[in-house]
C-alpha cells in the first residue's frame, strides 16, 4: 500500500497530469452562453411587438415606430449575446469580428422592418381592408439588395485570400502591429492573408475601420471609413423621411418614403468602393 499511495502522489504532483486534470476541470465548467432570461428576454419582446397596436393608438404613431425599432435592436443584441456570450455578439462576423458588411445590414434591417410594421399596425388600428398592402419603393429593395451583396460579397472575397501563402515576415509584422494596440497575439490566428480572431471575446467595435490582412491590419482602411459615413449619412436621412410621414400624417399608411436616385447613386459607389477595396492585394504573397 505503501507503494501505491507513493506512485499515486509522484503522478498527482507531474505537471502534465496536473495540467490535463486542469484542463478537464475547466471543461465541466464550460456551459452554454445562452441561459434562461435569454429565452424569456426574447418572448417578452415578441409579445410586446404583437400587442403594442392594442396598447398605443394611431396617433402616436412616431412614438410606436421608436419603441418598434428598440425592441428590434434589444432582440438581435439579446440574441447575439445568448449565441456568441458577447454583447457585440450581433454584428460579430464568421472571422470574430465587427465586421461593417455586416453592421449596415442591421441598421437597414431594422430601419425598414420597424417602419413597415409601424404601418401595418397603425392600419389595423385605423381598420383599414388591407392593413399590409404597404407600397414598398423599388428604390428600396435596390438599396436592400445593394447591401446584400456587400454582405454576401465580402466573405467571397476574402475566403480567396485564405487560401493564399503569406510570408513569414509578414506575419510577424501584423502581429507586431496588433500588439502596439494592445490586442492579445495569442487569441489571433492569420489564416492564409487574414487575421482571424480565435474566438468572439476579442472582436473590437476597431475591426471595423482597420484592415483585414497582414498587410494592413495596423492601419485605418479608407475604404471602410468611406461607406460607414456613406451609410450613416443615408440611414439618418431615410429615418427622418420616416419620421416625416409617421408625425405629420394621420391617414392610412399606404406607401413608404420614396428614396432620391442621388441617394441610391451615394450607396451604391461607396459599396462598390468598399467591394473594390477589399478585392486589391494588401499583402505579399510568397
């Protein structure tokens, strides 16, 4: 017995015994990031949506668009957040990070859904036939699908630069440059021409301004900055047509805001800028 207990002591005192019994400690205490109040967050959310046109009259319509458009956001970052474990969960990209694609996605998104609910609501309060037959511009659905293919369009682009050999000092460069902004080396991975974060925890509101490879990882991308203006610039001056037609009328809703052809013009160069961008060679390869 003797014997025993002395081997039993010399393999609980070893390092690497001790750091796998660490390492399966650690993996009991792993649960999901999505918990209970996630769950009930988001039914509560639902039937606030579903039962606000009982609760807040037609005339009140701008304050019932307000409330529609929080609770949108507050269900995608509930959302994000139960999924990712992080509360910038939502506009966390494939690669675990903010990407802009996107982040202007769900502004869109939530900019005209909100609307076209707030019509459909403040129709069925004011017993109109047919409370969904709401005019959607085709300028609109142009402008939804030009954010689409950014969207769709970037993760194409960028899957062709993993496959893509980088030089070594390269690599060693880009790490250099992440670790003068403080970011943690050891949670990056540079796949191809890319630099990857392991794991959503790292994802920075930064990600969205600086560059995507090894090349210009430390720098500010021009293109990105230039279509986050242009689409914050557009997204405010659609929201303030809505808000026009939401507190000045008191009639149906029949149709919603018809966006200007410069606008559109707007969108569309800054996207296919920011597609351009992304496609040109930042980095060497090997």
């Amino acid at each position: 017995m003797p014997i025993v207990e002395q081997q039993l002591t010399e393999m609980t005192n070893d390092p690497d015994i001790r750091h796998e019994l660490k390492a399966l400690a650690a993996e009991e205490t792993l649960t999901s990031p999505w918990k209970v109040w996630h769950s009930v967050s988001l039914m509560v959310i639902v039937v606030a949506l579903v039962s606000m046109e009982g609760f807040v009259p037609a005339n009140f319509r701008l304050w019932m668009w307000w409330a529609i458009m929080l609770l949108l956001a507050l269900f995608g970052i509930i959302a994000g957040n139960g999924v990712t474990g992080q509360w910038l969960g939502l506009f966390i990209d494939t690669r675990n990070k903010v990407g802009l694609a996107r982040f202007q996605m769900i502004l869109w998104t939530i900019l005209i859904l909100s609307a076209y609910l707030t019509g459909v609501m403040v129709n069925v309060d004011l017993k109109r036939p047919e409370p969904l037959s709401i005019a959607i511009p085709p300028d609109l659905w142009l402008l939804m699908g030009i954010s689409t293919t950014s969207l769709i369009g970037s993760p194409l682009i960028l899957s062709a630069k993993k496959a893509r050999e980088s030089k070594e000092l390269d690599k060693q460069r880009a790490l250099e440059a992440l670790t003068r902004q403080a970011v943690d080396t050891d949670k990056v991975t540079i796949v191809g021409q890319l630099v990857v974060n392991q794991a959503p925890e790292t994802a920075r509101w930064a990600d969205m301004f600086q560059g995507s490879e090894i090349g210009n990882v430390g720098q500010l991308d021009l293109g990105k900055v230039q279509m986050f203006f242009f689409t914050l610039i557009l997204v405010l001056a659609y929201a303030s047509a809505l808000s026009t037609l939401f507190q000045q009328s008191t009639a149906p809703v029949l149709a919603l805001p018809v966006i200007d052809g410069g606008m559109l013009a707007l969108l569309g160069i800054s996207h296919a800028g920011y597609l351009v961008n992304k496609a040109l060679p930042h980095s060497d390869s090997e």
